[in-house]
C-alpha cells in the first residue's frame, strides 16, 4: 500500500473543502487583518504542541521514526511570531477556541490509540506548512506590511534547503511505512479528521475576522476569491 498516493488521494475533497473555507479565501485575497492572523497562529499552537510531544513520545515506534524531523517543530517559531503580536505576556493575550483544543485532544488520543496515526496528522499539517503555507507567507507579508524577520517565523524551515527534493523524501518515508491495508485506511480517515478539525478552527475565526475587516470587505475579498 503506497500511503502517501492513498493520503494524497484520500484527502483530497477535504482539501479542497479547507481551501474553500471563507477564512483561507480571504487570507488568500489578503482581506487579513493583523489580530485575526496572530489569533490563528495563536490556535495553531497547541496543535503543534501536542503533535509535537506525541511524535517525540514515539519517536522510536517503527510507524514514526522514518518520519521523525524535529527541523519540522513549529511550537517555537509560532511562539516567536506571538511574542511579536502579543509582547512578552502574551501566553495570557492571545488565547484559542474550543476547536485549538478539541483538535489538540484528537492528536494526543490519537497517539495513545495507535501511534501510526501521528503519520496522518504530520501530512496534514507538516506538508501543508511546506507548500500552501509558503504562499500564505507571501500574502501575510504583504497584506500586514511585515519585513522578513517580523511574524512568520511559523512559515520558515530554516533547516530545509530544498523543498520539493524534502517533500518527496517525505513521502517516500510515509510510503515505507510498515503499515498493513487496514492501517494505512485508519491513517487516510485520520488525516480526512485533521482537515475537518483543521476547518473548525477556521469556522471559530471568521466572526473575529468580519468583526476586524469590517463586512463589506469581508464580502468583496470571498466574491474575489470564487
């Protein structure tokens, strides 16, 4: 079984169900505002965290160790990009949703009901990070006139060089995977979970976003972004 074809292949209606979230299509248009953009990396945190804990927890599980890279960690840049936002107290101003939280809940049972489901939750996240993630740089640059030293330190892989040649050793791994059929249809039903829960969070921060951009810009970027 060729996990990464079938992650690829499995996940690709809720991918494009995430791209389509009014968030993402304004954040792609622009239509972003500096609080509602620091309150989604603010969300994303204790994602990353409880990820990255659990993939250290079973880093020598034959299911996670080929796809172990620490270099990939977010928990410290996001942290960096909310010292920027929030300043030094920031752990008390920033905050998340429910949906940070119940994402963050499904990873950490995730790990403890069979560690090769992290591989689900690294692809969503990780990959993503590495492709669409690059262009939301550019967009958060631009729109919230940031240099590149100033909040998006998230987007950065200082220790990737190349990141296509990464990404398809990163698959090849996931392919290499000692998983069995059914393991590997786990994996695509947890990764197609990640995208809702992915989307959830997303759902919490639109009201945040009309409140900020106001709405009639709101409704011209999402006419924009068809």
């Amino acid at each position: 079984m060729e996990l990464a074809k079938l992650l690829r292949e499995e996940t690709a209606a809720a991918h494009q169900a995430a791209e389509g979230a009014a968030f993402v299509r304004c954040f792609i248009q622009g239509a972003i505002d500096r609080r509602t953009y620091a309150l989604h990396l603010a969300a994303l945190l204790p994602v990353y965290e409880s990820l990255e804990a659990s993939l250290y927890a079973t880093r020598e599980h034959p299911m996670i160790a080929p796809i172990f890279f620490p270099e990939l960690n977010r928990s410290p840049a996001l942290e960096q990009d909310l010292v920027y936002f929030f300043g030094a107290n920031w752990r008390a101003e920033a905050g998340h949703g429910a949906a940070a939280e119940r994402y963050a809940d499904r990873i950490r049972a995730a790990a403890a009901e069979e560690p090769g489901l992290l591989a689900a939750h690294a692809y969503v996240r990780y990959l993503g990070d590495l492709s669409g993630g690059q262009a939301l740089k550019k967009v958060a640059r631009r729109a919230l006139e940031l240099n590149e030293t100033e909040g998006t330190a998230f987007y950065e892989f200082p220790a990737v060089s190349d990141f296509k040649s990464f990404k398809d050793e990163y698959r090849a791994r996931l392919s290499g995977l000692p998983a069995d059929e059914a393991l590997a249809r786990r994996i695509a039903d947890e990764a197609k979970l990640a995208f809702q829960l992915n989307g959830a969070i997303f759902g919490e921060l639109e009201t945040e976003l009309v409140n900020n951009i106001g709405r009639t810009r709101y409704d011209a970027a999402l006419a924009g972004g068809r």
